[in-house]
C-alpha cells in the first residue's frame, strides 16, 4: 500500500485508520472504526442465528416418564429429600418442579423445589456430622445460556443415558465399579500380561456381560469385538486409542522462557516468567467415600461434604510428596480440582513452547 504518510503523521489516528480502510472498502460510512464493529457484530449475529436455527432434535431414554410413578428412579434427584428405606424421592411434585425450574431457568418463584431433607432449619443428616451445610445445585440453568461464539449449550445434543434395566446400562455400572477396584493400580499396570490381576478380571467381567458395543456409547472393541487391556475404559471417540492410557501431556513440562530442558522431564510448564508443576500431591490411598447407606443418602440430600479429602498418609502428620499422575486415584484428584479448561490450557502451553507449528 502506498500514501503519502509518514512518521511525522503517527498520531493523526483518524487519518491513519482512513489510509489503511480505504483501498479495502469503497463505502464511505466503513471509513470510520465504528462502523467497522457494528458491521462485524451484524456478522457474528448472523452466524450465531445461523447456528441456533439448525433442527435438532433432543432424544430422551423416557425413564422419566415410564417411572415416574415410583419416585422417578433412574433420573437425576441428587439435591431433593430422599426416603430413608428405599432411596426414592419423598414427594414426586419435588422432581416435577425441578424440572420445570431447569426447563424455565427458574429457581426463585413459589413453585421451586426444595433443596435438602430441611431447608428451613439445621439439616437432620443421618450419619454425617450435624453442622454439614446444605449444598446447592451447580449451574442448574447452564442449559439455557445463549453465545455469540459458536453454537448454544441447547443446539448440540449426545445420545440419550442408556434406559433403566437395559444390559447397556448394566454395562456401564459395571465399568464403573471396576474403575472403583482399580483406584490404587498403576497405569504402568494397565497392560496385556498381567494375568490374574485386577484389571484381568475386569476384562473377563465385562466380556461375559452383554451389549458391549450394540448399546448408543460405541465401544472401541479389539478385532475379535471383545474387550482388551489396550481399549477397555478408553473412550469411543476417534484417537482414543492412539498412545497410552494417559495423556503424556500430563506427565510433561516445557523448557519456559529460560529455554531450561530440565523443566521438560520435571513436569514444569512455562507459564510467562512462572511455572506449573506437573505434580499433585495424591489423596490418601485406599481410603474410599460414601460407602455407607446412610452417607449415601445424605450426600443425595445435599449434604455438603466438600474438603473432606486427606492429602496425607494414615497416622502420619506429613503430606506426601508429590509426584506425577500415577494411579487412577491421582487421576480423580486432578480432575476434582482441576480449574474448567486446565488440561487444555497446559497442553496448549506446552505445544507453544515447543514451538510446535499450527
């Protein structure tokens, strides 16, 4: 591009913006920034439309509407008062109004559900201690939030929860009552070879169960469609095979801004002039929660048992060390406390320090 501009003409900004929009646009109101944004918000608005406008359909499983005459089982009633005995809702007309609350984005009128055994007064918790307080529901209207980037939360759908009572979702609780038993096995552990060991029998269990891959969740199932040391807990997803287990972007770092190769193999990740550390300090091995009727049952009440984790060993007043992610326990706690995007963020971190290319 040429003008006639130079240094000595730096701060005429209105000149300088009609010198760099003029060879781009021949509509004279686009000489002026201004009209430049409002042109680029009518663009966002359009494709944002656009995307809300696309037909979808959202497919339920119907569990809702074949059980609701026995305490609505099988759908989400964390928050709401349970029975003592049976674990079912006390009331029916308490999941009614959730729902409608979640539909609407309403949880402040007369018709909201109530939350916990007793929300007038001190909860009367079965097992836990009596000063728990009531947890609330997270972002119960999350669903109805609207974005001017890429599409809305309610234009996207997945495959509805496999039904109650069907071998797909006997599977899945399966899965994760095995995932249970293997809190305290290595991943290095999470191989072929290791017969009779937990994981072996988790794979046997699990083959001998039907609907490993006829179910709306695709399995990722070896040639012989069974699973295997390499697939069983492994997503359905393209790649998800691909690699080990673990993500190796959690068990690295990234040389920083002092160009340090050290910080690669000791989980350090640049972050500006500071680092993140790869390294957690791992919960407590073997010890296990809401393994009680009754602790259950409140925690379905709301009962609010957050920070009761113990980062320390039994009968020990010292943390542990850190160390990388090794045991699925670790796993958990990372997720437990992860900030929303971290993964996602350190792995991008480190691909840019590596200079790795677009």
């Amino acid at each position: 591009m040429t003008n006639s501009w130079s240094t000595g003409n730096f701060l005429d900004r209105a000149g300088l913006e009609k010198a760099n929009l003029e060879p781009k646009f021949l509509f004279g109101g686009f000489f002026e920034l201004k009209f430049l944004r409002k042109w680029r918000v009518e663009i966002l608005r359009s494709i944002a439309t656009r995307l809300t406008n696309c037909p979808l359909n959202h497919e339920a499983n119907s569990d809702e509407k074949d059980f609701q005459d026995v305490g609505f089982v099988g759908s989400f009633t964390k928050g709401l008062p349970h029975n003592d005995d049976t674990g079912q809702i006390l009331e029916s007309e308490q999941f009614k109004r959730f729902r409608i609350a979640i539909h609407t984005g309403d949880f402040f009128n007369a018709q909201q559900p109530d939350l916990g055994r007793d929300a007038t007064s001190t909860p009367r918790w079965r097992a836990v201690q009596a000063d728990i307080p009531i947890r609330g529901w997270e972002s119960p209207s999350a669903g109805l939030t609207f974005e001017m980037h890429g599409p809305d939360s309610h234009s996207v759908t997945m495959p509805p929860a496999p039904k109650l009572g069907t071998d797909e979702l006997t599977l899945e609780m399966a899965e994760v009552y095995w995932l249970a038993l293997l809190r305290d096995v290595p991943f290095n552990q999470f191989q072929a070879g290791n017969s009779g060991s937990t994981l072996e029998q988790a794979i046997t269990f699990l083959n001998a169960l039907p609907s490993k891959g006829e179910g709306r969740r695709r399995r990722q199932l070896n040639s012989s469609g069974q699973l295997d040391a390499q697939n069983i807990f492994r997503g359905a997803t393209d790649g998800d095979l691909i690699g080990p287990y673990l993500s190796q972007f959690l068990l690295i770092g990234s040389p920083g801004h002092e160009n340090n190769q050290n910080n690669v193999t000791d989980g350090l990740i640049g972050y500006g002039a500071l680092k993140i550390d790869q390294k957690l300090v791992p919960a407590q091995s073997e010890l296990d929660h809401m393994t009680t009727w009754d602790v259950f049952l409140d925690v379905q009440d709301a009962a609010n048992l957050r920070g009761q984790d113990n980062f320390t060993p039994p009968d020990s007043s010292s943390f542990l060390p850190k160390r990388f992610i090794t045991y699925p326990r670790d796993l958990a706690t990372y997720v437990h406390f992860d900030a929303l995007y971290e993964a996602y963020l350190n792995a991008c971190l480190i691909l840019l320090g590596f200079n790795a290319p677009v």
